[in-house]
C-alpha cells in the first residue's frame, strides 16, 4: 500500500514539471508527511492543477468516513469492482509526489524508508477521483492511490508499491478519449527500480502529525 508521501516543491515548479498552468487561487506549502484524509496537488484530464481529498468516497456512498478505507486500489482488480471499474473509465488523475514512505520489517520492528527518484525529481502517482456530496449539498472531491506488484527494490521492504507513471504513460493516463481497460491497465506497471533509491528516516514520520523536514534528514 501507499499510506504517506511528500511534495515539498512550489505549485509553480509543479505546473511548469507538468506543463500545466498555475491557477491563480491554489497555492502549496512544502509537506514532509501528507496522510490519507488530507488534500492532495492532483492533475485532473482537463490538464488543471486542482486539489482533492486523499481517500475515495464514491459518489453513491452513503457516508464519507468510507474514504478513509480506500486510500489505495489495487491495478489488478480495477476492472472486476464496481466502486473502480466506472472511474478507470472517465475519473483518472495524476498526484504529484516528489517521495513516499513504507515500513520496512526488521528485527527492531517496523523502519520507516523513504523512497525516491533517483533524481529527486518530482513523479506522479497514477490515481482515480469521485465527487461526493455531503448531506448539506457541499460536493467533495476525493482520490486513491493505485498499487501494484513491488519491483526488486520494493520487494525488499513491502509487497506492494504505488503505481509512478512515466512522461508518456502520464498522457495516456489522462487522455480523456480513451475507456478501453485492455489499453489502461497496462500503464499501471511497477517503475523501474533502476532509477529509485531508499533510505531508512526518523521514526518521527510514524506520527502525522508531525510535518517538517527533519522527517528526511
């Protein structure tokens, strides 16, 4: 699973990444330790930087603490469930990340790594998105995470890693004509571990409440 990441660059370093425009009303401060049920920098198939709430409530959800189950979705059953098979094909997005934390069992217990590109560069996590409306008529946006089969580096620490799409899979990815699962699926591939690196950080990370750069010193 994916379950904390960080996106410490400006929305103005995203768009540009990204090629997207900066919309005048959004702006970022730099997060060390972003948590499900807290907003997220996403790009959306009309090619606009937006935010969403990270954990999906689907639109015909009776309630909203759902989300909170439904951080992440798996690339190999999207197509089999109801609650994804709709938004594969019309409610894709990107969020943006620049690194992700998972758990790391060892002899002392559980060890946070952080992993990212090599590079250090910003990537984004392929994602799916729903609006909700709440009793009071508000509507919400909110997203998951994809996950997929780790690649070597990631089978080291975790079974499972977030799906990264690279420059070209990320076009297809939003591309809003096409519906076909058989042309989808596929760019949900582990990334190449080749061009990823881990390290162990502070434990502090365990706690969401904490959200400061010292999580990755």
């Amino acid at each position: 699973m994916c379950g904390r990441f960080t996106l410490t660059y400006n929305i103005s370093e995203i768009a540009k990444a990204f090629n997207v425009p900066v919309p005048p009303s959004l702006q970022t401060a730099p997060r060390y330790n972003i948590a499900p049920t807290q907003n997220v920098v996403a790009i959306l198939s009309n090619g606009t930087l937006d935010v969403l709430r990270w954990g999906l409530v689907p639109s015909w959800a009776k309630d909203e603490s759902i989300g909170s189950k439904m951080i992440n979705a798996r690339a190999e059953t999207l197509a089999e469930k109801p609650s994804f098979k709709r938004l594969l094909n019309s409610k894709r997005c990107l969020v943006v990340a620049d690194g992700f934390y998972e758990w790391k069992k060892e002899a002392g217990g559980k060890t946070p790594m952080y992993i990212t590109l090599k590079n250090k560069e910003l990537f984004a996590f392929a994602g799916l998105w729903d609006s909700w409306k709440d009793p009071a008529g508000e509507q919400i946006r909110t997203c998951t995470l994809i996950t997929t089969e780790p690649n070597e580096l990631m089978a080291s620490i975790h079974n499972r890693m977030p799906v990264i799409l690279s420059q070209e899979a990320q076009k297809e990815w939003l591309d809003p004509s096409l519906h076909d699962e058989h042309t989808l699926l596929p760019l949900l591939a582990s990334y190449p571990a080749e061009q990823m690196s881990a390290r162990p950080v502070s434990r502090l990370v365990n706690n969401p409440q904490y959200d400061s750069a010292e999580l990755i010193a």
